[in-house]
C-alpha cells in the first residue's frame, strides 16, 4: 500500500468537515469526507503561520495555527513529529509556511467533530 496523496485545501473547507471514516485493525488510515466531497487523509496548506505556542510544558507539545484567506488551520506537534516540531519551534511567526500533514479529528461528543493536522513537514516559503 503506497502513501496517500496530500489534497490541497482551504482552512473554510477543512473546518466545516463534519464527516469522518475510520478504519478497523492496525495502521488503518482514517479519512475525513470534506463539504465539497474530497476523501482526505494527508493534507497540503499554505498560509501565514500566526503562533506557535507550548501546550504542555518543557516545549515537547505545540499547537500552531496556520492563517489563509478562508480560515485558520490548528496544527498539534510532538515528540512523535520531532523534525516538524523543532521547526515549528525554530520559524519566527509570521512567516509564510507550507505544511504536509495528517487530519486528525476529536469528538467530544455526538454530532461534534473538531479537526486539526498532525504536521509531517514544514517548510518556510515565500509569498
């Protein structure tokens, strides 16, 4: 089974998504389906990274956002993701970022699903 493809997205789209598939069994992928119809598991966005801020202490857990035109995209780093993390800690808000990474969702309850994306990558780049 090859890597899934990063679907580039707007922030608008990917916070209305109120639809999730996921799989059985171990290392089974987990989709997000988007309000224009998109099956995404790998993300691709561009924007104005904003803030970058330790949720935890020791700086091991960071959550950032990521502005576009539409939106704000949360992102949450750790120690699983140590290469994205020390970048995110490195890059001096705002600066314009591009990031490859996985959805992931929480659902405190029922009919309520809040996304975010797991960062695989993070670039600095310009306007």
């Amino acid at each position: 089974m090859g890597r899934e493809p990063a679907w580039r997205i707007f922030a608008a789209e990917y916070n209305d998504t109120s639809l999730e598939l996921k799989g059985s069994g171990d290392k089974v992928p987990s989709y997000v389906i988007t309000p224009l119809g998109s099956k995404a598991n790998r993300l691709y966005i561009t924007g104005v990274l904003t803030d970058v801020e330790s949720v935890m202490e020791g700086g091991e857990y960071l959550r950032a956002h990521v502005s576009d035109p539409t939106g704000v995209f949360t992102i949450y780093s750790g120690q699983y993701q140590p290469e994205a993390t020390a970048t995110l800690q490195r890059i001096e808000p705002p600066a314009f970022v591009g990031v490859v990474g996985k959805v992931r969702t929480y659902s405190p309850e029922e009919g309520t699903l809040y996304v975010s994306l797991r960062p695989e990558l993070i670039r600095e780049v310009t306007a």
